[in-house]
C-alpha cells in the first residue's frame, strides 16, 4: 500500500481533489505549504495513477485516505473508561428498593382486573432503543470525561444502565454560527470528493465511545443537503417554505450522501442506515432554528430512488430510511408516498421500513394508518426515530405520557425499534427543558438520568430482542393498559397504571414468579420485589411496571 506522509501527502492529495472535483481553492492548505509544490507534484502523479483503494498514510497528528470517489482525514480513537470515579457515580442508580427475593404478593386477593397472555400468538420483534445526538455530541468536549462516560454507560450498558442499543448520528450540512447557534454539526465535505473527519471530531468521539460499549447500530441522518446544494446556500430551507434542493441538484446531493456513507464506513463505524430526509413535509425556513429542508412526497420519492440508485451503483450495504415524517398519518402525502415506496422495485433491495416521529399522534391516527397500510398490502415495519416531550412539566405527566406512547406504537402499530430525539443535556437544569430531559451530563463531574429515561429503561433495559405477543387488558377508565413478550425463555410483562390510586391485576395464562421492576413518584427502574402470578399484583399510582418471569 502506497505512504505518503505529513505536508507532500496533504498538498498532494490537495492538488488531486482540487484538479478531479474543481475545487477553486484548497480549504486545508496553508500559505507556508505551498512552498512545498514543486517537490510533491511526483507524488500528486503517483497519487493519481494509484488503483488500490484505500489508500492510507499516518502524519503526526492525522490519518489520510484515498478511495476511488473521495479523499478524507481521520480521527483519534476514543472509548469509555470504567475508571474509580465512574464506578463510584454508578453505584448511586438501580440500587434495589427491597433485598432481592423478597415475596410481596402472596395472599393478596385477585384484582378487578385481569390481564389475559396467549404466547401461542406472536408479533413483531423489538429491534432495539436508542436516541440521536442532537446536538450535545458536537459540543462533546464540553463534559468533564468521567462524567460524559458516566452518562453514556447510564444509556448504553445493559449491566449498569437502561441499556440503549442504537444511536443517530446527524450529518450536518452547514456551519455552526451566531446565526444556528448550537443547533447544526458541521458539514464534513470541504469540497466536493474532500471529506474531512476532523470536523466531526468531537461528535466521533461520541460514536467511538459508544462503540467502545458495544453498539453497533449506527443511522446517520441529514436535515438538509450541503449549503452549495441548496438554492439559497442556506442549510435551514428556503426563505418561502418551498424545496431548497433544485432538481439539478438531486444527482450531486445522492454522490454527496454516498459519500458520507463511506468517510464513516472506512471510518469503522457500521453504517447500517443513512437517512437523508427530515421531516419533509414542514416549511423549513431561515427564520427556523435549526436545519431543514421542505420536500413535496414526489420529490421525496424522485430523489430517494436517485440516491439508492446511487448505493447500488458503489455496492454500498446502507439501506436507507424514509421518510422521517412528522405527519406520517396524513393521507394524502406519507402513507401515500409509503405505498408508492413499497410497490416500486427500486426500492425493494434498500428499504426495509418507513421510518416515522411520533408528535402528535394519537391512538386513532395510528389504527387508521395501520388499516390503511393492511388494505394496501404495505408490510414494512414501522421504525419510531424521533419522540420527545414537548411540554414543560418535568415530573408526573410527561413519563406518564411517554409510557403511553411507548404501548400503543408496540401494540398498534407493531413497531420494532423506538428512538428518543435527543438524548444528553448540557446540565441537569435543562432537564427541565421542553424538549430535552433523558439524560445529562455537566462539566463539573455531574451525570445522571432523567425521569424519562427510567420510563424508556422499562422496556429498553428488558424487551430488546424480545417478540411481543399477545395481552388483553381491559379496563373502563383506560388507566391501567400494557404489553407482554418473550424471550430467551422469559416472559416479560409490562403493566401501566395512570391513575392517581393504587390498581391491582391479576395475571391469566402464566403461572410463577416473577422479579418486579416499577418507576413511579419514588422509584427510579428500581427491583420492587417478587410477585407471584397466582395472587393479585398492586400498581403503585402512576407507574410503570416491568415483571420478568423466568
């Protein structure tokens, strides 16, 4: 494999990038470098008639490479260290509420309820739970360390945390300023062909970190094209609400996130889905805070095909993920533009579910979609990616709410992978936050969790690969409602009580006893004791129940 190293391998490559993409100017070299022109203009030849791929070199400080279609940088490793300190902040969560083993149900009289399990009828398979880094990661070097590593184990970790699987990564399109604040990551492209890593550094760092705990399911996610795609070069929409990517544009947009694939795939991380439209159906603008880019459904389904046709053509294994909507129950335009999706044949070999953001929605939105889709033969599962509270009260009712939310997309409509917005706060003040509050991190050696994440850890913590199946709970003031699955020879039920009074249920067609998990007024994800399914099972008011019978 061909080396060239520090300065000649930087301008050489430079010089390439500059001459294959027409790149006016060289973002990365400096005017004391160019002295060194004459000298690498060999190595710039060599450079180009180079065919294997890819092509690496180590400088003092950065790892280059060269493929056929881009040129990039690296960046340093990073991984979660379980130091002392970090040890000693986790021993302060889940720390049981009673010894374990203790019985807490027996005698207790049958309920007025009664929760019926058949496991002879199945349903989807729960992918997994994860959250965005939206956009806390670019800004990871704010935390102190142990505390950032603290939090992120508090997410990731089966064994000491709510264990989180998946994680979205935003692939940014502009430039943070005083006009985005710290609401945009910075686009990786220099120009085009010229990938540099280092401009995601701190949100790579995340990523090696969680990587570090395991995970392995990584999506990246566009807001917006690149600034040069878009009409007015401004990566928050078009002054008038419209698309802000030219038709013209679609090609060089689909190459771009083709692109971007590959800096992170070459990069180690394991891409498994790239999604480059955001809810598309707003009217994303620069008065808006954040990053956007309006889409009609025929433009979202034009472009889309480009970019898979695009993926094939570099033998890419991203699939891709779509649509991303806000308003994925509206007729007219996304379960519309779903079946076109499904019944077209170049889509069939990179989609494998409609992606969708929960705000909003209520129980009838989300059965009529689900009949619609089943009239129309559309069988894709549904992917939750983006859910959060908005609201600003922090205590009861939004963990309340999300545990809601939470039953209704797995028994409606059988989605098999649920993902919060945005995951990790600058302090635990902005927990209170309306759109925050899962969990924080602070630059003073504070880590913690958020009520929220404790109701996610509910289901995340126990249901991961688990197959739903069936529970039929009834009950007139719709207060007390839940799920049940297995797994690995476990049946897991999750029982839900929004009333302000303490409930009892009794359990029918499941015999022995099982360890009780609740999150309530008092308990955080906290072992609550033994039940045994022969006698009645108390529900704290308002909490969230998670009961594993081995």
């Amino acid at each position: 494999m061909k080396k060239l190293k520090g300065t000649a391998l930087l301008l050489a490559a430079s010089l390439l990038v500059m001459t294959l993409s027409g790149c006016t100017e060289n973002p990365k070299l400096t005017e004391s470098q160019t002295e060194d022109t004459e000298e690498t203009q060999t190595e710039t030849e060599a450079l180009t008639s180079e065919t294997e791929t890819p092509t690496e070199s180590e400088s003092e400080t950065e790892t280059y490479y060269q493929t056929d279609t881009l040129f990039y940088t690296d960046v340093k490793d990073s991984e979660v260290v379980f130091t002392d300190k970090v040890m000693e902040n986790l021993s302060a969560f889940f720390v049981p509420a009673m010894p374990i083993g203790t019985l807490k149900n027996q005698g207790n009289s049958a309920g007025n309820l009664t929760a019926v399990i058949d496991s002879s009828i199945t349903y989807q398979t729960i992918e997994g739970f994860g959250g965005s880094g939206c956009w806390w990661a670019c800004f990871s070097d704010y935390y102190d360390e142990e505390a950032l590593d603290t939090a992120l184990i508090l997410l990731y970790s089966q064994e000491y945390g709510i264990g989180l699987t998946t994680y979205r990564h935003n692939a940014g399109g502009g430039t943070p300023s005083s006009a985005y604040g710290k609401v945009v990551t910075e686009c990786v492209e220099e120009c085009p062909g010229f990938m540099n890593l280092e401009r995601d550094a701190q949100g790579m760092k995340v990523i090696r970190k969680l990587q570090s705990l395991g995970v392995d399911y990584f999506t990246l996610f566009m807001n917006s094209p690149p600034a040069r795609l878009c009409a007015n070069n401004d990566t928050r929409g078009a002054e008038d609400g419209s698309s802000n990517l030219p038709e013209e544009n679609y090609e060089e947009y689909a190459k771009y996130c083709a692109d971007v694939i590959e800096l992170y795939t070459l990069a180690g991380v394991p891409v498994k889905y790239l999604s480059p439209i955001n809810e598309p159906q707003w009217k994303w603008s620069p008065a808006k805070w954040q990053e956007g880019c309006h889409y009609e459904y025929n433009e979202v389904f034009n472009f889309d095909k480009i970019l898979i046709q695009e993926v094939e053509r570099r033998g890419l294994t991203t699939k891709i993920s779509v649509p991303e909507s806000a308003a994925w129950y509206d007729e007219t335009y996304t379960i519309f533009l779903i079946n076109k999706m499904f019944y077209n044949n170049v889509y069939k070999n990179h989609v494998d579910h409609i992606s969708v953001h929960d705000y909003g929605a209520q129980a009838k939105h989300k059965e009529n979609c689900m009949e619609k889709f089943k009239k129309s033969g559309m069988n894709w599962p549904v992917h939750m990616t983006e859910w959060t509270n908005l609201t600003t009260d922090y205590d009861t009712m939004p963990y309340m709410t999300i545990t809601r939310d939470l039953n209704e997309d797995f028994s409606i409509l059988n989605c098999t992978l649920f993902e919060w917005w945005t995951i990790m706060n600058m302090t635990d003040d902005s927990l209170k936050d309306t759109t925050n509050a899962f969990a924080f991190a602070s630059d003073d050696g504070r880590a913690g969790l958020g009520y929220r994440a404790y109701v996610v850890g509910q289901y995340s913590k126990f249901i991961t690969g688990a197959t739903r199946i069936e529970m039929e709970l009834t009950d007139e003031n719709d207060e007390v409602y839940g799920t049940a699955y297995v797994k690995d020879g476990q049946t897991i039920v999750i029982l839900n009580n929004e009333s302000t009074s303490e409930r009892t249920v009794s359990l029918s067609g499941i015999t022995g006893i099982g360890a009780m998990y609740t999150t309530d007024g008092e308990l955080r994800l906290q072992y609550n004791g033994d039940v045994d399914a022969a006698y009645g099972i108390t529900l704290s008011p308002e909490s969230v129940n998670t009961i594993v019978f081995e």
